[in-house]
C-alpha cells in the first residue's frame, strides 16, 4: 500500500484537537504506514497534546481576534499572512494527498492555502452551531464532515455529510464496568450516583450550584462523584473528608472517566461537543448547564439540538434548581429510562469510521 501523506490542523481547545486525534488514530488503525503531520497554533495546547499522542506537529504563529481592545488585534494581520506564508512552505514540503481541518483559527491558513494549491480539503465539525474558521473555509473545501443535522443553513449542501463527531472508545466503553467502579471510586452500592463534571478546568457555577445543596444531597441519601477541576480544587481540598462523608466524593480530574460513567445514574455535564457526543453513546440520562462564556453560544445550541432527551438547565438557574433537578430525576426511573433511550437517536458511535471514509474518497 502506497504511504498516504495527510494533514490535520486545528486546535486551541479538546473539543478541536481530541476528535483530531481519533481521525488520526483511525487512518493509522487502517494505514500503519500513513505520514500524518499536525499544524497547530504556537503556544496553544495542541503543541502538548498532540506529541504526548505520538504525532509531530508544527505551530503557526496565528491567533484569534480578541473582542476587547487589544494589541494582539493590531499584529494579527501581520500573523496572519506570515501563516499563510509558512503554510505554503509545509505544504510543498510534505506534499499531503489531503488537509483535514477541525475547527480553530489554526486551521484556516492551512487549508485555504492547500484549496488555492488544488488539495483535496475535509472540515470536520463538532458543533451543532458551526465556528467562524469552519464557515469561512466552507465555500472553498471539498467536503464538510457535520455532527448534527440541518446545518445546510451554515454550509453548502452538496459538501455535508453527516456523521458525528469521533469520541475516545476508552472513555464511552462502560458496558459491565458498573460494579468496578463502585469499588474504584468508594461508593455506596445501595445509593443512586449523580456525576457532576466541568470539564478539566471546572466549571464555578457547577462547583457553586452543588456546594449550596449539600444539606439536600444528603438529605436525599443519593452520593455524588464530582470534578472540581484544577482551577478550583485549591478552593475544597481540605474539605474533602468532611465531604466523603457526606457522600460527596471530590476529585480534582477524573482520568477513569469509563468508569465515572458506568458508576452514574444520572450526569450534570456542561454542554461542549465532545461531552454531549459522549452523552448520547453512554446513553445515561442528563443534565446539561451550557456555559455562557463560549464564542457564538455554542453550547446552549448543542443542548437544544437534543431536544427532549436531555433537561437543560441554563447557567443562571443553576444554583437554584441543578442539584433538585438531579435528584429528582435520579430519583425517576421512568424519566431516566425514557431520556436514555431517546438518547440512542441521537448517538453515532462509529464517527471516526465515517469520517475517514470520506477522507479516503477525496483521496481516490
């Protein structure tokens, strides 16, 4: 078999580099041989994650537009053109058969240099209401990879395909791991689980919303695995005996998220598109809070893209009604069971699988 030469670019966040890295790790599970090159933004996270997932990268020196008055916004037309420049260069070096780009500002010198040099270009998109970057390369790339349905409205039809976003196998496979994890995490076997979880950084208003209802998680007799995040566990650390006995068990990041899953009866998740992707597969019933502090208000898009699968309470109403929501769906075996199976609707496991497919038929 011929070595197939590919790029993907993209970034800034997890929610553009992991799905990014399961499309990779798929073309390698189907093409060991394939050379398969990152270009990311200098100094965002992908120029960390990516090596640590055994894939060279290199950084381009473009950034984002700031919505404040900011000296960054008077250089970026300069980073700007040195990334185009700098992607030419990559370019007619590596010869790549096809760029896939995932969202991300990195990604927009790179794949509008390879559409103006005739390279076949694929964006994948996690969001059910797309980013800029991806709306702008839109018209000139060759196929648009999408996660959620009607989004003719943002991009060409005749380059949409649907077909979900990649999630990390390790983390949805939860199937018989249900009385493992109840040992790994020191649970009460008898009592109901809610998982709280914010992402790696946290989430305040998550934190906030279950450090005001304690005295109603106990009273409940329901227990909760919660990630605080790193930004916040300095804030509980010394409470976290006083909490375990409450039921509450804190963890500043949860790696074992498998088994997090598994152990849950009901999950309080923001609304970013790799967890809601995660959510539909484990098909465990939800809440979702949609934070208020991303661009174009993606997340409350994603949460409504589920229509009544999921309960949604927004970041104002959290601290007054999350927690008693959770416990009284935790406490509805009727209403969990019915949002689970509505969630199957909704779930694409095999994303990875679809999406190189047509990456491979822009390669042909």
């Amino acid at each position: 078999m011929n070595t197939q030469k590919i790029i993907i670019s993209g970034g800034g966040t997890g929610g553009h580099i992991f799905p990014a890295i399961a499309i990779a790790n798929e073309l390698k599970h189907r093409n060991p041989t394939a050379d398969i090159l990152f270009v990311g933004a200098s100094g965002k996270m992908e120029m960390e994650k990516v090596p640590q997932a055994g894939y060279s990268i290199i950084g381009l020196p473009i950034t984002g537009f700031q919505r404040r008055i900011a000296f960054s916004n008077f250089i970026l037309p300069f980073k700007l053109v040195y990334s185009l420049v700098k992607a030419f260069f990559i370019l007619k070096k590596f010869k790549p058969q096809v760029v896939i780009g995932v969202g991300g500002y990195a990604s927009g010198p790179i794949l509008r240099i390879a559409s103006i040099l005739n390279i076949p270009t694929v964006v994948q998109e996690q969001n059910s209401f797309p980013g800029k970057t991806n709306r702008i390369l839109s018209k000139v790339v060759s196929k648009i990879c999408v996660a959620y349905p009607n989004l003719d409205k943002f991009f060409p039809k005749e380059k949409i395909v649907l077909t979900g976003n990649p999630v990390r196998n390790e983390m949805v496979s939860i199937d018989g791991k249900k009385e493992n994890a109840i040992t790994h995490f020191k649970l009460d076997a008898t009592k109901k689980t809610i998982l709280i979880i914010g992402g790696s950084l946290g989430a305040r208003t998550l934190n906030e919303s279950l450090i005001g209802s304690i005295d109603k998680i106990v009273e409940a007799n329901v227990q909760v695995i919660w990630q605080c995040g790193k930004f916040y566990f300095p804030n509980y650390i010394d409470h976290q005996e006083e909490f375990a006995s409450k039921g509450i068990h804190l963890f500043e990041f949860i790696k074992e998220m498998d088994l997090a899953y598994a152990a849950a009866d009901v999950i309080i998740s923001r609304a970013g598109a790799m967890s809601v992707s995660e959510l539909t597969i484990i098909e465990k019933p939800s809440i979702l809070v949609p934070s208020p502090n991303v661009s174009d208000d993606h997340q409350t898009h994603n949460a409504k893209s589920l229509a009544d699968a999921i309960l949604v309470v927004t970041d104002k109403e959290a601290k007054e009604k999350l927690i008693q929501t959770s416990i009284e769906l935790v406490n509805n075996d009727n209403s969990s069971r019915q949002m689970a199976l509505k969630l199957r609707d909704f779930a694409i496991p095999n994303a990875a699988e679809l999406i190189v497919n047509e990456i491979e038929k822009c390669m042909l």
